[in-house]
C-alpha cells in the first residue's frame, strides 16, 4: 500500500500538467488569437498615447 501513496501525488501532478498544457494549446489561435491580439494592441497603443502625452506635458 505505500507504492499506492508513493506514486499518487505525481501522477496527479502528471495529469493536472498535461489538462494544462492542453488548455494552453487549445485557447492558441482561432477567434480567441484575434481577440487576444486586439486586446494587446490596444494596451499598446494606450501605453504609447500616454508616453506622448508625458514627453509633451
């Protein structure tokens, strides 16, 4: 019974490790990286506008 317990704990690790990686996997590209995208670019934009608004202050 202690290999029972022994070997629980990583291959609970192993399996919430590979649901992970899946998720990641699937949320890459598709309507979700267009999304994605437009949100960085418009933080981007916004960091740029304010660093302007900074140097012309």
């Amino acid at each position: 019974m202690d290999y029972v317990s022994a070997l629980l704990p990583p291959v609970v690790m192993a399996i919430f490790f590979t649901a992970l990686v899946v998720t990641i996997v699937k949320s890459q590209g598709g309507s979700n990286k267009a999304k994605e995208d437009a949100i960085v670019d418009a933080a981007v934009t916004r960091a740029h506008s304010a660093k302007q608004a900074g140097r012309d202050a």
